[in-house]
C-alpha cells in the first residue's frame, strides 16, 4: 500500500485500489489532485493499494473489484488508530468543497448509495436518454432493449440470490472496521475464482446481496456517487454529439455537474467513462474561485429585504 495521508485523529480514512500501472497512473494524475484537497480539508487519512491483496495463485484469489472488500481487515490489522473507511473506485473525482461524508453516516451501519432510487431523475427515463444517445450518436449497434433495464428483482435471481430491496453501486461505501471487517473478510472468501456475475466475475450483485442481507445498511445522499453517465444524459446531451471531442466543454460540464454533487463517478466502459481522463478539473483558478466563492456565500445570512429595482 501507499500511504498519501496519514491517518489522523479522525480516525477516518479514504482508501482506494489501484493495482497495476493503466489503473494507477490516471487516478495519480487526474482524480489524486481533488481526493488530497478534500482529505486535507477534513483531516482524512488516504491509503492506496497497489498490488494484490492475495496472490493470483491461491482459490479465492478475483478480480480487483473483490479485492476492495479485504481493505477493511488490512487496515484494522495495520493501523491502531483507523475507525472508519470509506472506499472509492479510482475513476471518482471529488468536489473538495463537498462535505465530510463521514459525517454523513451512522457507524453501526455499512453505507451505501443507491444506483436506482433516491436519484434526482427518473431511473428508467436517465436509461432510457442513455441508451438512446448512445445508439443514435455513439454506434447504431448499441441495444435501444437489453440487460441495462433489468429490474432489480431479476438481477438477483440472474445470480441465483434472493431478492434484495435495492442496488447499491460498490464504486463508493463506508463502514467501521472494529464492527464490519471481519464480516467483508468473510464475504470475499465465501467464493472462489470461478465465480459468475453480469459483470464478467466482478463483485456488483454478490456484494449488494451480501452486505443488504446483513440488515445494517444506510443510505447516502446520490451526491456522494453522482454517475457521470446519468448526469451526462439528462444534462448534457450535446457532449454526445458535436461536444465529444470539446476538452473544454467537457470539462466545463463536469465541473457543473460537480458544482451541484459532491463525488462523480465515470463508472462503466463506454465512451463517457473515459471523461475524466482529460485532467485539470477543479484545476483552474476560475473554477476553483466559483467553487469556493459559493461555499462562502452559502455560509452568508439573507433577509429576503427587497431592495427595489436592479438596473443592470
């Protein structure tokens, strides 16, 4: 592991897993930046994993997906003085100027944001802009029906499980390690390698099923995973088009969107995921100054006192 930050008084720390080079040279480059911004400003310790959290030989060995559910007993076996942890997928960038999401969390819980409910926008009508979009302007061979509208209920059954209440997407979650990382160690080694999943092996679903059937859940405001694929669909559908190679314009909307979200995640592997790797964001004295200012301003009373006519 790497160790960005030390972990503090806090006792709380933001971990992520970024094993081998086309993992960890994008996050170092274009996501670090606003991760060290925001655990600074809220005394957050920041840990990378950089290498396998067991060897590719050994039976339960999975994809690095699995692998982030073993942090919470790395560390609580480490580090005396960690209590919380909170693990992001290294294709997130952070509005630093967001709040503590671990204030934000109750500790006898594992927290979780919801990839289908609680959003701003209609989940089957963001899919639907989504899938549409992508057929029209990206490639005419991408489905207008396929598995992106499976419902919740056949996702598990899919997989064999019984039915959970929602979905969680694992890219972000939070837990306390005294009381949830023997139970996440457990989990991982409850399948081996040969695991399948609609994710090709990955560890969405079997996690979600996991950690819900647990009963100790809370749910975290979208804002702590806004999804860059939704956020672009419903808000701006011009980057499909005549925007997707505009440096600026992509950026300009990401730093929108993150003005209005805390953490933003490209999750997925089409063409919008690959946004983030533009780099500069948040980076501008421009956009740190509308950032900022408006945190400033929010902090400001007002009397609602009319004050007559504004001539510009």
């Amino acid at each position: 592991m790497k160790i960005i930050i030390e972990p503090g008084k806090s006792g709380n720390v933001i971990a992520t897993v970024a094993i081998g080079s086309q993992y960890y040279d994008p996050w170092e480059k274009y996501a670090l930046p606003t991760w060290k911004k925001y655990c600074k400003r809220h005394e957050l310790g920041l840990i990378v994993f950089v290498s396998d959290l067991i060897p590719q030989s050994d039976a339960f060995w999975k994809k690095p997906t699995w692998q982030t559910i073993l942090i919470g007993k790395v560390l609580k076996d480490k580090f005396k003085n960690i209590e919380n942890v909170c693990y992001l997928d290294t294709d997130i960038v952070i509005n630093y100027m967001a709040p503590n999401i671990f204030d934000n969390f109750d500790p006898s819980t594992i927290g979780l944001i919801s990839l289908r409910k609680n959003l701003p926008y209609s989940y089957e009508s963001v899919l639907r802009r989504m899938a549409y979009l992508r057929h029209n302007l990206y490639d005419n061979k991408y489905p207008l029906d396929s598995a992106l509208y499976i419902s919740t209920e056949d996702l598990y059954r899919h997989h064999n499980l019984p039915v959970q209440e929602d979905e969680a997407c694992c890219g972000v979650y939070i837990y306390n390690v005294n009381l949830f990382a023997e139970a996440l160690n457990s989990v991982f080694y409850k399948y081996d390698k040969n695991v399948q999943s609609i994710t090709n092996g990955g560890n969405q679903t079997h996690f979600n099923y996991e950690i819900q059937s647990l009963g100790k859940v809370s749910w975290l405001d979208y804002k702590f995973q806004a999804i860059w694929v939704f956020e672009m669909a419903w808000k701006f559908p011009f980057l499909y088009d005549f925007g997707r190679n505009n440096q600026e314009l992509i950026r300009e909307c990401i730093e929108a969107s993150l003005s209005t979200n805390y953490f933003l995640h490209f999750a997925g592997h089409w063409h919008e995921s690959e946004m983030w790797n533009i780099g500069g964001i948040l980076e501008g004295v421009g956009a740190q100054d509308k950032l900022e200012g408006f945190a400033d301003y929010m902090k400001l009373p007002v009397t609602g006192k009319p004050v007559g006519q504004i001539k510009p």
